[in-house]
C-alpha cells in the first residue's frame, strides 16, 4: 500500500518534515509552512498595518524564500505592510556581485523595489581589502559589525521602520550555541528574541529600527525545500571567506546533533527562551548611548565599526577585534599621536 500524506489523506507525499517527522504532499508542505510563518507573526507581532519593511536580500536560499513569503502572505491575509528588498554589498568578488544579479531578478519576479548599499561608499573599503588586510581569521567579525550598521543605514535611507532578515530556526540555535560556548551569557536573551534591535537590553530603545524574524521557527532545510518546490530562483554559493568562521564549527557541530536527533534545533531554541539568569553586573548587557563620532546607537563612546574602520586606516586592524580594555590600551597611544599632530 502507496504511503499518503499525514494531512490530507489522499497524495503521495514529497518530504518528511525534519521538525516532526510528518509526510505532505507538495500542496499541503505549501499550506503548513506557510501558515506556520503566518501565525509566527500574527502571535509574535512583528508588523503593524502601515508599516515599511525593509527585506534583508542577499540573494540566498534565506532571503529569496522570505521575500516571496512576505509578498505571498501581505497579499493574502491584507497585512498592509509596505515591502521593499534591500541589499548590502560587501565587495566580495566572485560571490556577492553575482548573487546581486539574482537579488536584481528578483526585483522583477516579485514587483518590489530595490535599494542597494556598497561597504565601499559606506567605509571606503571591500571585504576582499579588509581580508587583504587582516588575513582570514577575523573577517567575518568585521563582515558582521559592518553589515549590522548598514543595514540600519540603508533602512533609514529608504524610510522603512522595521528590518525583516531571513534568519532561520538553524541559525539561532547556532547562535545560541556559540554565546553558550564563549560564555556569554549576556547575550542569550537577545539571541532568542524574535524581535531585536540595536537599542537597550529589551530591543525598544527609542530613535532604533527593531528586526523581525518571521523564520525563527523555520528549519533550514525546508526552506531549501520550499525554494525547490516552488522553484525560486536563489543564489546558492556559499561566501568564499565563510568555512574560516567561528559560526561555521558550531553549525558543523549542530549538524551533527540533529542527525541524531532532529528536534534538537527547536529544543535548543526553547532552552534559550526558558533560561533565566540571576541579575549581576556580569550577566547584564551595557547601557546603549550614541557614537560620537557616526551617530549610531552604541554601548561604547565609539561604536564597535568606527573603532574597527579606525584599526583599518591606522595599519592597526586587530584594533577592534580585541576586548575594549586592550583596545583602549592601543587606542591611547594613537589619540596621543593625533593630539601631537593637533598641538604642531
């Protein structure tokens, strides 16, 4: 006897569900992921009639699937959202300005506007400088902070009030990992939340943009599955600096955990959610103020992207990859130079 659905009873089915084991059909596979995303935002929040989305786009898997969704589900269930795709280019020859071509088509295939930011007119230089500079191991830290900070600048440029990234069930269980690991406990609370932002410790300080994650629960897989079925049309090369990162062994390592048991990305994520900390000085993230030099919302005098572009143009890039009492130790000698050259 033919094996059939678990929901409808009827068709063969396409794939077994990592999350719960379940065997759908293509239409109804359609039907639960999507609904599922639906009812992530409708009991998360995560928009308001009205507002103005900014669609993180990278041309990946992530970002393709999450466009089309946003589009599909604004229409449907008369969100009355604004969506606009966004792009960060980071200047990585041979993998970002090919998956901008894809970022472009989708423009097209999904009728929503596009604005694009370069690292290059933002900090005056590319990933592949930064890496000539730094070498391979500290890449993806200054990749990271740069491209938190642009995508707040690209939203403000295109006047949108909330940023909608791709982030899925997999990568905030490797994120959750990874503060487990390096002992930051400081940071579990915001790695789960489903709303963030750069703002205070409860992601609503005011004059910030809150980012949404409507994948949160999402597998990683099934939205491979999902792009497949639907036959999206996505960039899927891997970024050439990425197998250096420290993100890299953690998602190797929970690769390896979910082959035995597959519940373990939604019951990392819950373990997260659940964990209450005792309040110390140790456990509570620093006061958020304002970088007097950019004007970005900061925990330090000088944001963490200006203490890393001032480490690049000093010929001193391991400036802001250090803790800030080694950093400000460097720093010093620095800011004396150019008081000299002041004084002179």
């Amino acid at each position: 006897m033919a094996l059939k659905c678990n929901v409808c009873q009827s068709e063969r089915p396409v794939l077994k569900r990592p999350k719960n084991g379940s065997a759908l059909c293509k239409t109804c596979f359609f039907s639960c992921f999507e609904t599922e995303i639906h009812e992530t935002i409708t009991t998360g929040q995560l928009f308001k009639r009205g507002d103005k989305v900014a669609i993180g786009a990278s041309g990946g898997k992530d970002s393709t699937v999450l466009a089309y969704v946003m589009k599909l589900l604004n229409d449907r269930y008369d969100y009355g959202l604004d969506l606009y795709l966004l792009s960060i280019d980071e200047g990585i020859t041979g993998y970002r300005d090919d998956s901008l071509e894809t970022v472009k088509r989708n423009q097209h295939q999904y009728g929503l506007p596009l604005k694009i930011l370069s690292y290059k007119d933002l900090y005056g230089w590319t990933m592949d400088a930064v890496v000539k500079e730094t070498g391979l191991k500290n890449n993806c830290t200054f990749c990271g902070v740069f491209r938190r900070q642009a995508l707040d600048k690209g939203a403000v440029a295109i006047d949108c009030n909330v940023i909608a990234t791709g982030h899925n069930a997999d990568d905030v269980a490797e994120t959750i990992l990874m503060n487990i690991l390096r002992g930051d406990v400081a940071r579990l609370k915001r790695s789960t939340n489903i709303v963030t932002n750069c703002g205070d410790n409860d992601g609503q300080s005011e004059g910030t943009i809150p980012r949404v994650k409507p994948f949160k629960y999402c597998y990683e897989k099934e939205i491979v599955m999902y792009a497949y079925f639907n036959s999206l049309d996505y960039f899927s090369t891997e970024c050439i600096y990425a197998p250096n990162s420290y993100r890299g062994f953690a998602r190797t390592f929970l690769k390896d955990l979910e082959s035995i048991r597959p519940s373990v990305i939604l019951d990392i994520i819950h373990s997260g959610e659940l964990m209450s900390l005792k309040e110390t000085t140790i456990a509570r993230l620093p006061a958020r103020g304002v970088c007097s030099r950019c004007g970005s919302i900061s925990s330090q005098s000088v944001c963490k992207a200006c203490v890393m572009l001032e480490g690049l143009n000093s010929g001193i890039p391991k400036l802001g990859v250090g803790k800030s009492s080694k950093v400000d130790a460097i720093r010093k000698p620095i800011d004396s130079c150019v008081d000299k050259r002041l004084d002179f």
